[in-house]
C-alpha cells in the first residue's frame, strides 16, 4: 500500500475528488493548511498600505491506495490540479506498512 498526499490549489478540491472517485478511490483526508514552495509568498495591497503574505493557503490531500492504483490515481491528480503556473502544488507518494480499520478489525488494503 501507499500514501498519496497531494498538496494543491483549494479550488481544486472537488475536481480532484471526482476525477479520484471515478477510479475507486472510496475515501480521503482533506486539510486546509498554509506553505510556500517557489512562489515564496505574494504582496497584497490595503488601503494603500503593502502587506507581504508569506505562507499561501493550499489543501492537503491524503489518499491511501492499494499499490496497484497509485500510478493512475497520481496522474488523475495531477491533471486535475495543473493549472502551469507557479503554484500548482506537489504529490508525494510514501509506502503505508499498515492500515487497519478500527470498526471492523480489518487491516491492509480492506482497510483502506
């Protein structure tokens, strides 16, 4: 099994889900967190003065997946999410030892 976490743009959130739906992925984990990457944060401008925004809202998705989904659940994800401009986000993918669902006792990819 793997974990796929994504981070991308928060608008993108329910297109990434549907596209990831569509090829059995039957669950999620979403988080609204900040960062920066090569963007390194923006200017905004208020009432003419000038504030300098360092980190950037962007959502975090964490999917586990049976190895056998990874490759096309990353490219879902990444064609969702790719808008070509600085920002798009990352996808990291980290092998899951283990998984077990609390309710039934079930563990690896049952679990998930």
């Amino acid at each position: 099994m793997k974990m796929i976490t994504a981070i991308i743009r928060p608008h993108k959130l329910d297109d990434l889900q549907l596209a990831v739906a569509r090829l059995g992925v039957q669950g999620l984990t979403v988080t609204e967190v900040l960062g920066y990457g090569r963007q390194h944060g923006h200017l905004e401008h208020y009432r003419s003065a000038e504030y300098r925004i360092d980190f950037v809202p962007k959502t975090r998705i964490e999917i586990a997946v049976d190895e056998s989904v990874v490759e096309p659940v990353i490219e879902a994800i990444a064609n969702v999410a790719r808008t070509g401009k600085v920002g798009d986000g990352k996808i990291f993918v980290a092998p899951l030892d283990e998984a077990v669902r609390i309710r039934t006792g079930e563990t690896g990819a049952a679990a998930t």
